[in-house]
C-alpha cells in the first residue's frame, strides 16, 4: 500500500500540514519538529506527489537554466557541466527538477526566458552569464520573475547573484608571473560584453600598472570568446609579432582553460616551450596537457551551488536569506608556468 503524507503525519506526531511545511524547508518549524518528521518520512520510505503538490501550490517545482554557450562547447568546456551539476544537487536537495536550454548568442537568451515565462513551464530562472547592459535581466526584473545570476551585474539591486572575484584572480595570477620574474605579459580576453570577461581585463591591466610594466597591445586580446580555437589563433599572432620585433612574451594570461589549451597547441606547432600560461577555470582536460596547465580554479560546482541556493530561497520566501555570494578562487599551480629570465 502507498504511503501517505497522512501515514507520516501519525508516524511523527504532527500534522499533515506540518509535514507538508517540512518538504518545503519552512523557516517557522523547529529543527526537532524537522528532524522527527524527515526520520519518519525515511523510515516509512514516502514520496510526495510532486504533481498534486505544484497543482496545489499552482507552481512547477522546476527550475530553468540558460546557458550561454553551443552544443558543441558545452561538451568540451567543463565549466558548464560542474556548474550545473552545482545547480543540480541543490535543487535535488529542495526537491526541484532542473531544466535547461544552451543558445548561442543574447538575443536567443532572451527567447529563451520568454519561452519559460509565456509557458510557465519553470518557477525560477538561473542565467549563466551577466552581459553588460543585459536585455534578458532587464527583462526578468521588469516582468518581476524569479531569476539569480552567475555573474556580477551591472546594477545589483534586486538581483540575486553568485560570482568570483574576478578582478582580484587576475590581479593576483598577473602578480604571481611578475613574481616569478615575467615582464612582457599577453593577456586573452572573451567577449566584451560579458562582464567576467571586463573584470579579468580590469585586473591585469592595474597589476601590470602597479608593477609599472608597460602593455604591448600587439600581444593584447580583449575581444574573444572562451574557444581553443581563439586561443591557438591568439597565440599565432603573438608569435608572429614576436619574429618581427625578436622580442617574445614571456607569459600569457588567458580567461578560460580553453584559450590556454590553445595557446599550448600554438606553441607546440610552433617548437615553442618557455613561454609560461596560465588558464582559468582549472578543467580536468588542463590536467592531462603537455605541459600540465597552470589554472586558477574558481570553483564551478559551488558558483552552480549557490545560484541555486539564491533562487529556491527566493521561491521559498526566505527574506533572511543572503542576496549575493562570492565563491573563493584558488591557483592550482602545475608545469605551464617557468621562472622567467
């Protein structure tokens, strides 16, 4: 015989209410309250009806994702696997189901909100990315649907968002090649319009600042994407500024492990081995490159994490809750980076 949220109701002493206060994590029940009705509910073995519940609540008990990016990247850049897998477990942990879209440009972002929306087929929306003057949060916020962002926004206010310390990253992993005795540094960007890709440019362009080492915009790439191709292509042309000028980069600050991976292949073509990179994102296929790549990892997972987190404490009406997080970023220093000269 099916078990009942009656069934548990008896088991723990309560009231069918109260457990069903319990499955949504309410704020008001005491942890012993919690702890006695989430034993009975494990003992019993009961699953909720989780289409009687979003019939009764008028909700879907799902939560959308759009994600900047193609198919085919998807499947290579590790980031958007360990951030949803993030999103993931926090939500299987709320009992929400996640459901999510990939496109290839802003404009297919917002179709894709409107979608969800126009459909009600989601309760809450997770962006992938924070564009500056991003039309699908202004959107969002203008139709007052419930979203967080990974990213810093533009104007934060009222906007949940979950994002590294991007600036402070590339200012530290600039430091740490002059540290190690670098002066003619390159640096590959991504898009523009993204404003991680606006914030790493910011901070290696104030470390080279501080340390009053000039920018040699030859070997400068601000305009980009987060592709191995753009990375290779980079890294070309710097080598080809090099064999003009005979003065070549000593090292190279990419944005993501995909330029990196890249800028290493350019090199190997190339014969080239002491020019040191280091990548962001620190994605396993870094691991197994020759050389093994040098990453600053900004733990992907937790930023998938909280965003959720943000999201379901909003849908819950958690007013306590934290609006923004930012997630710690650590260097994981391997073989791509040599003591310059």
């Amino acid at each position: 015989m099916r078990v009942t949220i009656n069934d548990v109701a008896r088991a723990a002493g309560v009231s069918p209410s109260t457990v069903s206060r319990v499955l949504s994590d309410h704020p008001k029940i005491s942890p012993n309250t919690k702890q006695r009705v989430r034993k009975a509910i494990k003992e019993l073995n009961y699953h909720p009806n989780t289409i009687a519940r979003s019939l009764a609540r008028n909700t879907t008990h799902t939560i959308g994702v759009i994600l900047n990016t193609e198919a085919d990247l998807l499947m290579r850049n590790t980031f958007f696997i360990q951030a949803l897998t993030g999103v993931s477990v926090y939500a299987r942990e709320k009992g929400y189901h996640v459901m999510f879209a990939f496109n290839k440009n802003e404009d297919e972002d917002l179709a894709i909100a409107k979608s969800y929306l126009s459909g009600r087929s989601v309760d809450g929306i997770i962006l992938f990315t924070s564009r500056i003057r991003d039309r699908c949060i202004e959107y969002l916020k203008k139709n007052r649907f419930p979203f967080s962002v990974i990213g810093r926004p533009d104007d934060a206010q009222d906007v949940l968002w979950v994002d590294n310390d991007n600036f402070h990253a590339t200012y530290q992993v600039t430091n740490y090649l002059i540290g190690r005795g670098h002066s003619v540094i390159g640096f590959m960007g991504g898009p523009p319009s993204l404003r991680v890709s606006v914030d790493r440019y910011e901070g290696f362009k104030k470390a080279m600042s501080v340390h009053d080492l000039s920018l040699n915009k030859e070997i400068i790439h601000d305009n980009g994407d987060f592709s191995e191709e753009y990375g290779y292509d980079c890294m070309g042309k710097m080598l080809e500024v090099s064999a003009r000028s005979g003065r070549m980069p000593d090292a190279v600050v990419t944005c993501d492990d995909m330029q990196a991976i890249g800028a290493l292949k350019a090199m190997e073509v190339h014969g080239i081995r002491n020019i040191s990179i280091i990548g962001f994102n620190n994605t396993p296929l870094g691991y197994f490159q020759n050389p093994r790549l040098t990453s600053v990892d900004v733990n992907a997972d937790k930023l998938g994490y909280y965003s959720a987190k943000l999201l379901v404490d909003c849908l819950e009406k958690n007013r306590d809750a934290p609006r923004h997080y930012i997630v710690p970023t650590v260097l994981v220093e391997r073989e791509s980076v040599v003591y310059g000269s």
